[in-house]
C-alpha cells in the first residue's frame, strides 16, 4: 500500500479520534529505558515511528509487549544490555529519535552507538546542540564511519547550558541525561512545548526532581535510581490540528475526538481568524467550514507558546481556499515550503520568499531560504499525481487531493503512517472516497 487515489471534491464530515503524541510517545519509550522497574504507556497511536523505537529498545534487551488496539505499551528495562553495532545500524535513517537514547545508554550501559539519523528534510537538522549538551556532561563523542559512538570514561556529570534556540529535541536530550548525572543542572532558554511537560511529568513520576520557570530555565538534580511509570500520552495536537484544516479545506465538519483545547490555544485563535467555526467539549472538539467565505491571514510559525511549524502545512491548504493575500513566515524550519510545489500544480497561487515576511526578522533571513510564502485566494484546486515529500506535507497533499475536483494519484503515502495512525480508514469514516493502489 503506497499509492492512494483520492476521489476529491466533496467535504469531509463525521468523527474521528486522535490517540497520543507521535512527538511525545517516542520520547516517553526512551525515558522508560533510564528506569529500573518497568513501565506503561497508554494511548499510543499505531503510527510506525513507535515500532522504530520499540525495535531499537528491543536490540538494547528491553522487552516490549504491546496491545496495538487497546493502545497500551509495556517495556521492561530492566535487563538491558548493549546491542551489536550492525543491528542497530539496520536502523539508520529512520528517525531522528535515536539520538535521545545517548544519555539513557549511557546511565544505563556506559556506552551509546547512535546511527545515522532519519527524519522528514524539511531542513539541514543539525545535531550541533545535542552533541554539545552530552559533551558539556563529559561525554566524549567519536564519530564512526556509520553513526556516532558516545562514551563517559569519568560519568555524566551536571552541567550549565543555554541554547541559542529553544530547540525541541535539545531539551529532550537534557532532560535524558540530567535526571541521572551527578549534581544539578541548569538548561537556559529551554523549548517548554506541551509534549516536553508531557516527558518531564513521565520523569517525576519515575523519580526524578525537574523544575520549570517562567523564563524558559529548567533546572534538574539529579538522582542515583529511577523507577517505573504508568503515564497516558497526552492527545496529539498536530494530528488534531492536521484533520480541523482538512475540515477547513473540504468545507466539512469533523469532530476530533480527543483534541485538547489546552494544547491547541494558538491554533484555535488562527482558526477563529480565517473564519474557521469550532464548539468544544469535554471528549474533543468540532471543527466545521463556516459556511461563508474564508479570511486571508498574516501568519508567523514560532516554539511554543506559538503557532507550530507542524500545523503550518496542513492549514496552508486551507488558506489557498481562503479571499485574499495570506502572508506565512515560517521560522523554525528553513526549508518547509517544497510541498507548496505540488499545491501550485494543483491551482493554487503560491509564491515563495527568502525575505522574512510579515513578521520580525528570524534566523533565516539575508540567507538563501525561500522560507515566507504569500498565498492567494481563492482558488479552485484540480487533481494531479503527487509524490509525498514528508509527513506533514505529505498529509497536506491529501487535503488538496480531497479538496479538488477529480481524481488525484497520492504516492509514497507510507510515509504518512509515521504520524497518522490508520489515516486511510480515518479518511473512509469522514466519508471520503479514497482507493488504495
Ligand atoms: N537545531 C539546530 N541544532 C540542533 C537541533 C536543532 O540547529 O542540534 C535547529 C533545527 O535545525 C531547527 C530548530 O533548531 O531549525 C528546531 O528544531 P528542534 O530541535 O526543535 O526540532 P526536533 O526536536 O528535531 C521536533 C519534532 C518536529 C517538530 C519540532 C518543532 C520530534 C521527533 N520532532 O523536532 O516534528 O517540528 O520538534 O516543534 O519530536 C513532525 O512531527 O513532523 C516534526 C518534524
């Protein structure tokens, strides 16, 4: 299954429920692997990014029983052991969350052999700030013709960092290694996303002492044991914003069981102001078209509080249905606008920027990144044949193929599966007519 045909043109309507944070979950599964006792997850989404790291676990002796419907994982750390370097090398390429395991291995193993790292290209992802965090423990880092070998011949030992930018995956890693380093450790102008407060709940309840402020500073002392945990994963915010801009887009209404209005308050204020309706309940949220016409934007994509780089793709769509000029600076990544490519084949009116457009100067600015886009509307959008480049911008293409007249070729729909559990299905119970090749 890697073709899907999409019978475009009418609206998407009905229900559908999103389970656990794809960006969340991972991280969860690494954490457990810091503890002694095991541990379980509930709410996890059936999205093949659980089954990377569910494997690399495996390798490193974890045992890891899963009930795939009822969304539960149990893993049982509790006789790890280090893995052969090729089989871990199997795994090369296939994400970016093996770089979380240095500091678990480490604590636990003494050692972490890291493959090469996967992920969507939606930029240059450096591991700059991830490398020099561990090194700032005193860790020593060897790069291997194949991946990277991470060792600490005098332990993992607290430390003082600031980031130059509050990145997601670098907090994580601090996170990891702080719990269990010697002393206390201080992490300046730290990423506080939904999904981190998610992992630093999962962390206390192992037994770890982490606190937040205000001012983006977290501050950890680290512990000789942790423990086991029982946690459920908070709802997956982008998987929910990602089905409210298809709604949007396909002048639908879809109720999103399991949407959290607490995670999505930026998202829920951009949605109100292109003219999107919502009501919200204590099981989810329904998100509807309005019926009218759809408001042109100015838009800024920002880490939280702000609005995510990850709804920026999916509601772009929506916003070629939208009247006028909308203006979108994306500022986290510096090459996230490739998928409009296939939008414009589509019909809509697209055009992409290096200046930093309606908004403050970011990082990628005076550089040569197209990272701001104008779009226009509305325009009309016709089926084509569409190769996938990544995950968000792949579900994005699925929007405009169900959004236009016609029959539309969606291919390398694989890829989707990392984040959207069972999304064909998903797309059959809104109604919509799809074929999988
Ligand atoms: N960055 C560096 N050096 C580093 C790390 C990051 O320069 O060592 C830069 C990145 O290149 C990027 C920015 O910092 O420009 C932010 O990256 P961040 O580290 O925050 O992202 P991440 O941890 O790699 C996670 C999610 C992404 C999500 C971002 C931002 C996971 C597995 N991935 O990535 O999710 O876009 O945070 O919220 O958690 C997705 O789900 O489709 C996805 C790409």
């Amino acid at each position: 299954m890697n073709q899907l045909r999409v019978h475009g043109g009418s609206p998407l309507s009905g229900e559908i429920t999103v389970r656990g944070a794809k960006n969340f979950v991972s991280k969860a599964m690494v954490a457990a692997l810091l503890g002694e006792e095991p541990s379980e997850l509930r709410n996890i989404p059936d999205i093949s990014d659980v089954n990377v790291v569910s494997g690399l676990l495996k390798l490193h002796g974890v045992i890891v029983e899963r009930d795939v419907q009822g969304g539960v994982i149990r893993l049982d750390p509790r006789n790890v052991e280090s893995a052969h370097k090729a089989d871990i090398d199997t795994h090369a390429g296939s994400s970016r969350i093996p770089i979380l395991l240095c500091g678990p291995l480490v604590h636990r193993l003494g050692e972490a052999f890291i493959p090469d790292l996967g992920g969507c290209r939606i930029g240059d992802r450096p591991i700059d700030y991830h490398l020099g965090i561990l090194r700032q423990f005193g860790a020593q880092v060897d790069k291997l013709d194949t991946g990277i070998l991470i060792t600490a011949p005098r332990g993992l030992h607290g430390t003082k960092v600031e980031l130059p930018y509050p990145s997601v995956g670098a907090t994580e890693q601090l996170l990891l290694t702080a719990v269990r380093a010697q002393g206390l450790t201080e992490l300046r102008n730290a990423a506080i996303e939904p999904e981190i407060m998610d992992l630093i709940a999962v962390l206390q309840r192992m037994g770890a002492i982490i606190s937040v402020d205000t001012d983006r500073t977290i501050r950890v002392e680290g512990v000789d044991r942790l423990g086991g945990f029982t946690h459920t994963a908070l709802p997956d915010r982008i998987e929910a914003a990602s089905w409210a801009s298809a709604a949007l887009a396909t002048r639908g209404d879809v109720y999103v069981r399991g949407a959290r209005q607490a995670d999505m308050m930026t998202f829920l204020n951009t949605f109100r102001k292109v003219g999107g309706a919502f009501d919200i309940d204590d099981g989810g949220i329904r998100f509807r078209h309005p019926g009218t016409d759809l408001n042109s934007i100015v838009l800024e994509t920002d880490v939280h509080p702000g609005f995510m780089t990850d709804w920026q793709q999916p509601l772009v769509v929506a916003l070629t249905q939208a009247a006028g000029l909308s203006i979108v600076h994306e500022t986290v990544y510096e090459k996230r606008f490739g998928f409009t490519d296939a939008l414009v084949r589509m019909g809509a009116t697209i055009q992409v920027y290096r200046e930093c457009l309606g908004g403050l100067q970011c990082r990628f600015g005076q550089r040569n990144f197209l990272h701001s886009a104008v779009v226009s509307g509305p325009t009309p959008l016709r089926a084509a044949d569409i190769e996938v480049p990544d995950l968000r911008g792949g579900f994005s293409h699925l929007i405009a193929a169900l959004a236009a007249e016609g029959t539309s070729r969606v291919r390398g729909i694989g890829l989707i599966n990392r984040g959207y559990e069972n999304f064909t299905a998903k797309l059959e119970a809104l109604g919509a007519k799809v074929e999988t090749d």
